[in-house]
C-alpha cells in the first residue's frame, strides 16, 4: 500500500512513562494500515517527572527513577516504528517537555548537561531533518508556533498547536485563537475529547476547534486521590481533498482500550 499524501494523523499526548499501552500500539497498527502522509504529534510526548516543579515521587524514588529507560528509550522507539508508514513526522514541544529546559535555563548544573537532556535532541538525533520537524513550545495562549495539517504556510486552514487551556470550554478558548486568522484548530493538553464549530464569516466555510483526547493512562498517580478522571483516548485523521488542497474533513477517532480495538472512518475495525 503506498502512503496517502492526503491524510494526516494526529496523535495526542501519550506521556511516556504514564502512557497507556494498548493506545499507543494502536495507534502505530493504524499508521500501518493507513499509511498517512503525515503524522503529527501533539506535545506532552514525556512526562518529564523528575524535571517537575510539582513532583510527584519520593525523594528517593526520582533518584532511582530512570528517566532515559523509562521514557526517552519507548518514545523514541514509537517514533521509529511510526515514521515507517509516512512521508514526514512532526513532534510538536508540550509543556511537559519544555519542564526540562525550564528547570536548565539559569542553573549551571543543568545547563552543563543540558546536550544530554534536550528532549528535540534526545528524541530525535536518529532521524533525518528533512523526515522529522521539531515545533518548539512558546507558552500560554499562543498559536504562533503550529504545525500545518492542511493548506499552505501562507494560507493554512488547519493548524495544530499543543495548548495550554484546560477550561471545560477549552475547545472555545483554543479556537477564537485560531478562528481570528481564518484556520481551524487540533490541539492536545486537556486530555478530554471535545469540539466546537463556528462560521467564518470571510468564506461562510464551517471552522472547528477539535481534540480527540490523549494516548496516557487515564486515572494516573497524581490524580488517584481525586477519584477518575473525565479523559478518553483517540486520535483525530484529517484527509485533505484531491480538488481542493485548502479543504478537508476531519475525524476524531476513539480507541477502545478494553476491547483492544479502534473502529475507522471507512468501518474497518483494527486489533491488538
């Protein structure tokens, strides 16, 4: 099957270290069966525990804690086994990743190791620049560092951005960002699945501002004492027109951990 230059998968925040396995696996079988010309990763790739302003460990837990085994080394082996089935991957920065450079901007010890520990370096120096793009994390309430799910750099009509919201209208507070330049919007962070629409009132064409959720487990440490959470799994495919580059329609996806399973657009059900 040769890959289809008109899909994109994007795939939210699976928190390497926390995530939920059988998502995770899915989502490379989908890949596989797909065959997208893009995949897109949302941000929040790690957890980055130990660079935590709020950690959740022990003092003698975060020494003993991994942080290469237990999170670098399985993300990055995902990428690799993802990046076999499209043309180009882009790994957007979340905040979870940019705790690292936060806690190494202006401390010597960190910064003298910092070559080390750089997420964009320590993720993805195995793989060709022109097969990977990085997109860097620039803080709350900014869509101006994106990744282009569909249009061209001057003209997107969708964008994804890794978000910074979790308000229960999120959806709404990510899109009057990206609705103002005229682009729909994907975005991660809130590990909630939602969408909203609007009418752009330049063109009459339909804007969304949608998440399909996250790829983590869905009652981790840190919340177990606030009893479950609202969260869900999936993915979201965006398939671009033959005719018309700057049009597309979208889907959210929803995996079936329990059962192992996730049903596509096309009725095609998938397995693990």
């Amino acid at each position: 099957m040769s890959i289809n230059e008109r899909l994109t998968m994007v795939l939210p925040d699976p928190h390497f270290g926390e995530h939920e396995p059988i998502a995770t696996e899915l989502c490379v079988k989908v890949a596989e069966a797909l065959k997208p010309g893009h995949i897109a990763q949302l941000g929040d790739l790690l957890e980055c525990g130990p660079f935590s302003a709020w950690p959740s460990h022990k003092v003698q837990a975060a020494k003993e804690y991994d942080f290469l085994k237990h999170e670098v080394e399985p993300a990055r082996d995902w990428i690799r086994r993802l990046a076999k089935h499209t043309s180009h991957y882009t790994q957007l920065e979340g905040n979870h990743e940019f705790r690292v450079e936060r806690m190494a901007v202006g401390y010597r010890p960190m910064e003298a190791v910092w070559g080390l520990i750089d997420p964009r370096r320590t993720i993805l120096s195995e793989f060709a620049s022109q097969d990977v793009t990085w997109v860097p994390y620039v803080g709350d309430a900014d869509i101006t560092n994106h990744a282009i799910i569909c249009g061209t750099q001057y003209k997107p009509t969708v964008i994804a951005v890794h978000g910074w919201s979790t308000a229960a209208n999120a959806a709404q507070v990510h899109g009057n960002k990206a609705w103002r330049v005229g682009a729909s919007l994907i975005y991660g962070h809130t590990h909630t699945r939602q969408e909203v629409t609007t009418r752009d009132w330049r063109s009459g064409k339909m804007l969304f501002s949608m998440t399909p959720g996250c790829l983590r487990t869905l009652t981790p440490t840190f919340t177990q004492a606030k009893g479950p959470t609202d969260w869900t799994h999936g993915f979201t495919l965006v398939y671009t027109s033959r005719k018309d580059p700057q049009d597309h329609q979208a889907y959210n996806v929803s995996i079936n951990v329990e059962k192992g399973r996730v049903i596509l657009p096309d009725g095609r059900e998938l397995k693990i």
